[in-house]
C-alpha cells in the first residue's frame, strides 16, 4: 500500500469509527484504496467524479498565436440528500458528478455503486465508509412485522392519540378566547 493510501485510510477509520468498530467490509478496504494518483487540492474537498483542471492553448482569431491556458471542471456547492442519513450532505460537486448522482438514483446509491479505487477524493471515501458501517449496522437489526389486524389496530390507536391531541388544542384555543373576551370587557 503506498504511503497516500495508508494515510487515507487511517483518515477514513478515525472519521468513520475506531479500528473494532468497522465492519469486515470495510476492512478490505484499505487494499483497493487508490494508490498514488495526483489529485489538485480542491478535488480533496468535494466529488468531483473524476474531473481535474485540463490545459491547452489559446488561439488567436487573426494570427493563430497560441498561449497557455487552463478549463477548471464546472464546481457547485450543493445540499444533497442523504436518505441511510436522513439529513442534508453540503458538497461541493462538479455538474458531471451531479448527474451521475441523479443516474444513480442519490447521493447514497452513487456512493454505494462508485469503487473505492475510482474514488479521488478523501471525502468520498469517508461518506462511502459511513454509508456502508450504516447499512451493515441496518443489516443487523431485527425487524418484526405485525398482522394486518394488528397493524390496523395500532393504525387506529395513532389516530386516537392525532384526535385528542386536536381536541385539546381547540379547548385551549377557546380558553384562550373567552380570556380574551373577557380582558377586553
């Protein structure tokens, strides 16, 4: 593992969770880190799906002299949602990205499909190793099914509760106006 991996995945546990706590998934994890790809500064912060600064020339309309230049990949700063969350990720995200993400189906699903060797960005990796620990503790979690009775019955005791809930708000607006009434009088 290179130097750069290992730095990131020791970044990845410590935001994630202490070494005992990730899963065995996530263990694998360090050996498909990318190893030494060069990625510009910015791309650290955001996703950026595999977009960097492109060079090239200038060309001028009349002679054809060339001079340097350089196109900076489109960068947005978006809220996404993040359903395995339930909260609001801010990133900063190119418009290519965006619309992986939307073909993906979400901010989770494209973090979920991307590889962690097609990752760039330390960001990404750390998002990507949160989802992942959440849907592993989800997977551990026993989920029981009632009836259709039952359901209905607890259905029915909720809309019990939302009634006396509306009931009491009407008395205490009433209370409120005939004090009034009866401050005015």
């Amino acid at each position: 593992m290179s130097f750069r991996a290992r730095e990131m995945y020791k970044k990845v546990v410590r935001r994630v969770g202490g070494e005992g706590k990730l899963p065995a998934e996530l263990m694998l994890m360090a050996n498909m880190l990318p190893d030494s790809k060069v990625v510009m500064g910015r791309a650290k912060r955001g996703i950026y799906a595999g977009r960097h600064i492109q060079f090239g020339n200038k060309v001028s309309e009349d002679g054809g002299n060339k001079s340097r230049r350089s196109w900076k990949p489109n960068v947005q700063e978006k809220r996404l949602f993040s359903y395995i969350h339930d909260r609001h990720i801010r990133v900063k995200v190119t418009t290519h990205a965006l619309r992986c993400i939307d073909k993906a189906g979400g901010i989770d699903e494209y973090l979920l499909k991307t590889p962690y060797n097609k990752m760039d960005t330390e960001m990404g990796i750390v998002w990507k190793a949160k989802i992942e620990k959440m849907y592993s503790q989800l997977a551990e979690m026993e989920v029981g099914f009632f009836p259709p009775e039952e359901e209905a019955e607890i259905e029915q005791g909720f809309e019990e509760v939302r009634a006396a809930k509306r009931e009491h708000r009407r008395e205490a607006r009433r209370a409120l106006a005939a004090s009034d009434v009866a401050v005015k009088s």
